[in-house]
C-alpha cells in the first residue's frame, strides 16, 4: 500500500448560477406572454423548448451538483422548479393545455406558491437577491393562482394574470442578477455585482 497521501477530490463548481440562468430565462419568456408583451403563439415554441432543455434539464443537473456540495435549499429548489418546467412542457405540449380546469390549474399555481414561500424562509440567511428573486416568484405563483380562480368563476382573468406576467419579468430579471453576480465576482474574485444591499 502506498504511504502517499490520496488525491483530493476535485471541488465541485458552484451549480447556482447555472440552475438560476436556465429558471430566470424560462420565467421571462412565459411571463413576457403572461404580460401580453407578446401573443402565446408568437414564442409558445420556444417557450415550450425553453421548458424542458434550460429551465426543466439545467436545473436538474444545478439540483444534482447542489445535493452533492450538501446544499440542501439549493438541490431542493433547483430539482423542483426543474420538476415544473417539465411539468408544464408536458401538460402544454403532450396535453394541449387541456385536461385541467381553470380551478385545478389555480390549486397547482398556488401550491407552487407555497413550495415557493417554503424556500424564501429558508432563504432568509443567503444573499439579498436571491430572497428577491424567492419572494417575488411566490408573489408571481399568487397572482397567477387568483387569475385562474377569477377565470374559473367566469370573469376575465387578464388583469391579474397580466400581474403575474410583471411579477414574473420582475423574478426573472432577478434570477439573472442573482446568477450574474455569483460569475462574475468568482471569476473577478472580487464584489463587482453586490448580491446583499449595503448596510
């Protein structure tokens, strides 16, 4: 047996920024939609592809790497929003947007909410942007939840799902930041975009 020492285990890169990129582009395509910026048909494609490849296939990867580094909120949020990306790319694509009510559709929007508000207490002692980026994502499953519920009762549910769709931008753009800073400070090895405001 040799006396020499093992070799260290290569460390494993922070799968964050990846999970949070393939998350924050997804949202702010199907919010752009939900904003009425542009018609559902225009980009439902790209969307849908979006759904499976970045936002449901990077996140699960992200969610891997992170139960591996033991970061548990992080493989947790990242496997499940990965989950609901492929969700959705399967009742969109495979189902037609059929086969749930506008009720049913209002309890998965607002169970998501809740899933949501789950990971923003647990986030509570991480970086300032990704508690913004948790909290408006719960608003944005909220929102999305009682346009479905004023759909259900037979009123026109624009006005809140087009809430939704801004809260939604608004949780993208923040994911984004949120990725943004943890590349490029790593790299730079040093504060370039600060994720926690200045106290």
């Amino acid at each position: 047996m040799s006396n020499e020492s093992p070799a260290s285990a290569p460390a494993i890169a922070d799968p964050a920024p990846l999970g949070l990129l393939g998350f924050g582009f997804t949202t702010l395509m199907l919010s752009l939609s939900n904003a009425n910026l542009f018609k559902g048909a225009d980009g439902v494609g790209l969307v849908l592809a979006l759904a499976v490849f970045y936002g449901g296939g990077a996140q699960l990867v992200a969610g891997i790497w992170d139960f591996r580094r033991g970061n548990l909120l992080g493989a947790t949020a990242f496997f499940s929003y990965g989950s609901f990306w492929l969700i959705f790319w399967y009742w969109a694509k495979e189902e037609g947007g059929q086969g749930a009510t506008a009720n049913g559709v209002a309890w998965f929007f607002l169970g998501w909410a809740v899933i949501t508000a789950i990971f923003t207490l647990a986030a509570l002692k991480n970086s300032h942007a990704l508690i913004a980026t948790l909290f408006f994502l719960t608003l944005t499953f909220l929102f999305l939840a009682f346009g479905s519920w004023q759909n259900a009762t037979g009123t026109d549910p624009a006005a809140l799902t087009k809430v939704g769709g801004w809260l939604g931008i608004v949780t993208g753009l923040l994911a984004w930041y949120t990725a943004a800073s943890t590349i490029v400070n790593t790299t730079h090895k040093r504060e370039l975009l600060p994720a926690n405001l200045k106290r």
